[in-house]
C-alpha cells in the first residue's frame, strides 16, 4: 500500500533531512576565526588562552550535567517512593546530621575545585608575558586604529568594507602579527566605552577613554581572525570589526616595509575611502 505525504509531511521531512545533514556534517561550514552557520560550540581555538577556556568550558559543562543528573535522580526516587501511595504513613523525621553535613560540605568541595583551574586562567589571561611585538588597539565611532610602536611607529585605520567577506567582519585594513610570537595589545578608546573581542584568541578587554588597557594573545596557527566591538558604543556598533591576519615571521616583516611606507604621514585615515554602511 502506498502512503501519499502531503504538503505539512514533506516540509517536516525536509526539516529532519536537513537537521540531519547538519548534526552529521555541520564541521563542514567551520571556518578558523569566525562564525560558523550552526554553530554550537565555542570557536576553534588559536591560541594557548583560548585552549585553556575550552578546557574550562568542557570541564564545567561536565561538571554541571553530573550535577544535573543526580539532582535529578533524587527527584525520581523523591517522587516514586515517597508519595501517598506507596507511603501512606509518612516519616516524622526532622534532622538528619549526616545528610545536613554532607549538603553543605560538597558544594564547598565543588566550587574550590571549580576556583582552582578558573584563578589560574584568570592569571594567565591578566599576566602579560615578556612581549615580541606591542600594538596600540584604539576604539573610535565607530572603527579601529593600530600602532605599532615597536615597528617604525606607524598607525592606521581599520573600517568596515562592504565588498569583503565574511559579511560584517571585513575590513579594508588588518591588523598583521607574526604566528608563535607573543603579541601585547594596549587597548584605549577615543570617545566612549568600547571593547575589543576576538573569540578565537580569548580575548575580550574594554577600550576606556583615558585608561590603558592590556591583554595578549600568541596564535599558534596562521589565516585570517575576526572579532567584533562587545561594548554597545553607538549607533554603528554593530559595524566595528576587528580582523588580524596571522602571518609567518618573513611576511610580517615584508608587511612592516611596506606599511613603513604606506602609512608614512603617521596614521593614514581611510574613512573616506571605506565609509560605514550609515554614512
């Protein structure tokens, strides 16, 4: 007997084909250092921070489901056997001290495990490492300068380019860096609160007018990464990206040449040339 499968049945079946299609092979959209469509874990790691809140996460995700689980088991076995049913006469107990002790010493236990690994993430996200390179990241409205103090002292713009993929993440200049080089980034704002984000490298600071910020990051793998404004700063927030291109030591140091050069007059401004979607 055939079965005919109406309007409603074939979108349905669309839906679990393509959900399907998704769980099994959703790495395939991946790309290193940006989203992904679908995605639903933390971007792949570039760096060794990055490698540590991946490590965190997993180990608390696990933590938490282990917790979940047996919560929820007490709850089953709460239900089952203590109802009127089964236990019509119920028990009249009040205290029990060993129960009492060990409901509040576990969770003691578990958050010092929990505070062990997170303070030493903590410090090695705060504690900046002898650097190779320093750039000077300054948020403005609504794009990103970048110096480089230590490479002939030259600065330039950063905006959004429309006619560059991945969309909203383009831009028509780049930070450059050096792959397996410590890079120290000082962070500053020019008119209100930005923060500068870069997932892939675990990276987040705040860009605060009149106070310098610093973080660091070391990619251990060259391409192209992306990270955006965090800080709602104004109207264009949303088109403030940030994109470093990871680069091996003889093409940074060919790049430096040329942006000695490039961007001689001491912070060449691209905004006319590259202007935002609102302007």
């Amino acid at each position: 007997m055939k079965m005919s499968m109406g309007p409603v049945g074939r979108h349905l079946l669309g839906l679990a084909v393509a959900g399907l299609t998704l769980a099994t092979g959703g790495a395939a959209f991946a790309e290193l250092g940006q989203p992904a469509p679908w995605e639903w874990k933390l971007q792949e790691s570039g760096s060794p921070v990055m490698d540590n809140i991946v490590w965190f996460h997993n180990f608390l995700f696990v933590l938490i489901t282990l917790i979940t689980l047996f919560v929820l088991a007490l709850l089953v076995i709460v239900v089952i056997k203590f109802n009127a049913r089964t236990n019509p006469v119920p028990s009249r107990t009040t205290h029990n001290t060993l129960i009492e002790v060990a409901w509040t010493l576990v969770p003691v236990l578990i958050l010092v495990g929990i505070s062990v690994p997170s303070f030493r993430l903590l410090f090695l996200e705060l504690d900046v490492p002898k650097a190779d390179l320093t750039i000077k990241a300054t948020g403005k409205q609504w794009y990103w300068s970048y110096a480089y103090p230590d490479n002939g002292k030259f600065e330039f713009d950063s905006l959004m380019a429309q006619d560059k993929q991945p969309r909203l993440l383009g831009v028509d200049n780049e930070m450059v860096v050096p792959v397996n080089k410590v890079v120290r980034v000082q962070v500053t704002g020019a008119d209100v609160i930005h923060a500068f984000a870069l997932p892939a490298f675990g990276v987040k600071i705040d860009a605060i007018p009149g106070r310098l910020n610093e973080t660091w990051f070391k990619a251990t793998k060259t391409g192209m990464f992306y990270g955006q404004c965090s800080e709602l700063c104004g109207k264009d927030h949303a088109f403030m990206p940030i994109a470093i291109r990871v680069v091996e030591d003889k093409e940074f140091a060919s790049w430096v040449e040329t942006a000695k050069k490039k961007y001689a007059s001491g912070g060449t401004s691209t905004f006319a040339s590259a202007a935002g979607p609102t302007q």
